[in-house]
C-alpha cells in the first residue's frame, strides 16, 4: 500500500504513536494484530499488502481503508505537530502506564497521549474515581466534581 510508513516508525513508540493517528481508537484488527506481532511489524504488513494469518480478506479491506493515501498524506507533520504540541506519549511497559489497561487484552489502546503529571496514572487503580459520559452533563452532575478537593484530577470534555 503506502511506503514509507515503517521509515517514519523505526521502533515501537513511535509505530504506536503512528497508529493511533490512523487508526480508529479500540480497532479489534489493529489490536488483534498489535497483540500478535507488536506495532513495527503490523505497519510492516500495511506497505507489504500481504495476507495476515487469521485475518479475513474483508476484515483486511477494511483495515488497509485506514492507511489510503489521502489517510496518509502529511502523517509526518501530524506526528511532528503531536510531538511539539507538549503530550507525552505512554505505551505499555512505560512506568508511567495505566497497567489496569492490560486486562482489556487486544481492546486496550495503542498509546495514551498525557499532558501533566502521567506519574498519577502508575497509581492503584483503586485510588481513582472516574465519572464518564458521552454527551453534556446535566448540571446536577457537575456539583460532585467541581467540589472534589483540590488534590483530585478533574478533567472537562
């Protein structure tokens, strides 16, 4: 498909990092593929075109959508822009990581982009309370976290 890809991503992180620019976030192809053969040898199979061991040829379509060339044209300078954008970027194994994300296997994302003190995510999963939704909150639901003491992440969005 597209050369150059494995070029931008010489080692893991920065084949990670790549991936989640182009991929949708939690791809069960990408982490089913991630989890086999690591993040430098699945772009490897996006410039080779080839067949994937236990990947069907539909699944494969649809996987190699995400690398056509309008997806890929200019990754260098979003990867450059993301890289100078002041986001760190954390991958399993990092000390920092969020090792309750492992048992989501295959479902569990390819990077965590962090700004601050990631240092709060290598935290016991128990110390954490996560209040998430996917449209605007109610007001009602924004009275407990505005008042959580100041030692507490809170986030926004």
């Amino acid at each position: 498909m597209m050369a150059g890809l494995t070029d931008l991503a010489c080692d893991e992180r920065a084949a990670r990092m790549l991936l989640s620019l182009l991929v949708n976030p939690n791809d069960p192809v990408t982490g089913h593929l991630l989890a086999q053969f690591g993040a430098v040898e699945t772009l490897w199979f996006v410039e080779h075109d080839c067949a994937v061991v236990g990947l069907s040829s539909v699944d494969a379509q649809v996987w190699w959508g995400y690398f056509d060339a309008p997806a890929v044209k200019g990754i260098a300078s979003r990867l450059d822009q993301v890289q100078r954008s002041g986001v760190r970027e954390l991958i399993p194994g990092d000390a920092d990581w969020l090792v309750a994300l492992d048992d989501l296997g295959e479902g569990a994302p390819d990077v965590l982009w962090a700004r601050g003190a990631s240092s709060l995510l290598a935290r016991p999963v128990q110390d954490f309370i996560m209040i998430t939704g996917h449209a605007l909150p109610l007001p009602t639901a924004t009275i407990l976290p505005a008042n959580l003491p100041f030692r507490w992440l809170r986030t926004n969005g």
